[in-house]
C-alpha cells in the first residue's frame, strides 16, 4: 500500500486539499513504518483473502479508503488525506472509529471533505444501522457521515459514488447525498444483526454465556443454565438480583462449586 503511495505520489505529484500540521519527519517515518508492520503482520496472520488489509486500502489521493486500526495515527491519518476530496473510512465493527483520528475527520470535514463511515462487518448484511456504542459518537460530532447498506465488502463502491458525485457536488450537499444513497427508507426493513436475533442469542448463550458461567465462575450445569437462560430474556438488573439471591444466598454459596 505504501510503496503504490509514494509512487503515485511521484508520478504525479498531488495537490493538497487540506493543509495540516504534521508532526516532525522522524516521528513521522516511525509511525509510518510501525503501522506497515502491523498491516502486513495482521494480513498474513490473521484477516482472511479477499478482506486484508492490502485487499481494501485504496491508495488514491483524491479518494482514498482506508482502514482503521490501533497504528493508524493522527499523523499518519492526515498525510493519507491531506490531497483528499472524499474519504472512505472503514472503521471498527460497530461504526467505531478512534478518538485520535477525530481532530483529522473534523478538519477535513470543515474543509468541505466528506468522510463516509463503513462498517468492517463483513458477516453483517448491511453496515451501520444504529449508534450501538459512544466511542461512535466523536466522529460523527466531527461531521463524518454513516454508510448503512454497505459494510467493507463493498467499501469500494461507496468510494467510487463518492468520486462520481465528487465532480457535480461538494462538501455537506455531497455527504448527504452519498448518505441517502446508501440509506434504509423510511418503509424499508433493516436488517438485524444475527446477536440481536432470537436464534442469534440462543447460539451465543449456549456457546459462550453458559459455559463462561460454568468454567470462569464455578457454576453447575443447573444453575449455568438457569443463570444463561435469564441473561437471555430478562433485563440486567434482574438477571443480576437472581444471582446475588437465588444462587448466592449470604453465608451459603449457592450453586457455586
């Protein structure tokens, strides 16, 4: 990704769009390189083919895509997207993007460039539906915009309606439109992820909540079961008082081996 970067960059010189204030050089080159290690690292042990890394970084400068992760700094961030007109953002599962990229997307988003917020859900059928967490919020305070109906399989055709559109609209007016674009109607069903499912829950109670009950905690299979079946229909806090009175009475441990 990086080495297509500096030869495009060489090849033709980019204008930049918006101008930030980089660290210094040395610090500069040390996260560059930190965040290459961990790229290529996590492509070969740990993404699948088809969504590494190297499968889904575009290294365009009027448009690029690029993909959240621990060592992606602020730095960093703001030399991929300094010659931007559009930004695809492929953050974490849930809409989450991190706090440190928030000053860059603001920056730019101030400047009349769009940052669009795809989803790495690849086993999702669609993107972000909903805020499910507050670390989404900084982002979208900055001005980024959510992509619903495409998560990062498809993450490059959110970049290529962006550039189209790029040469008609601009700033806000492009953002929105991208965003209704990719939006669920008013009428339409969005589609749930499978942990919000019956079926999706009973999976995960069986396959995790039951056993961490029985092997982190000490529970028997009977109270385990008993326990998971309550974490799966009823609210926190009532799940929370069976345990402290029904399988933890005082002086007596209950269930609990």
């Amino acid at each position: 990704m990086l080495d297509a970067y500096i030869h495009q960059a060489r090849e033709n010189p980019p204008e930049v769009v918006t101008r930030f204030d980089h660290p210094p050089y040395q610090q500069l080159f040390a996260e560059i390189v930190l965040d290459r290690w961990l790229v290529e690292r996590v492509d070969r042990l740990a993404r699948p083919e088809g969504f590494r890394f190297c499968d889904i970084e575009d290294p365009e400068h009027e448009h690029p895509i690029i993909m959240c992760r621990p060592t992606l700094t602020a730095g960093t961030f703001a030399l991929r997207t300094q010659y931007a007109k559009t930004v695809t953002l492929v953050n974490y599962a849930s809409g989450t993007t991190p706090h440190w990229l928030t000053p860059i997307i603001q920056k730019l988003t101030q400047n009349g460039v769009p940052v669009f917020l795809v989803a790495d859900c690849p086993g999702d059928q669609a993107g972000i539906t909903k805020i499910a967490y507050g670390a989404c919020l900084p982002a979208l305070e900055a001005g980024a915009t959510i992509i619903e109906k495409v998560n990062v399989r498809d993450a490059q055709i959110v970049k290529e309606a962006a550039k189209d559109w790029s040469e008609q609209l601009e700033g806000r007016a492009l953002a929105d439109y991208i965003r209704r674009m990719f939006a669920y109607q008013e009428k339409e069903k969005r589609p749930a992820p499978e942990w919000e499912t019956v079926a999706g829950i009973e999976r995960y109670r069986v396959e995790v909540v039951r056993p961490m009950l029985q092997r982190c905690l000490g529970f028997d299979l009977t109270a385990a079961e008993r326990i998971s079946q309550l974490w799966a229909t009823e609210p926190i806090s009532a799940y929370v008082h069976a345990i402290e009175t029904e399988f933890m009475p005082p002086g007596n441990g209950g269930n609990v081996q």
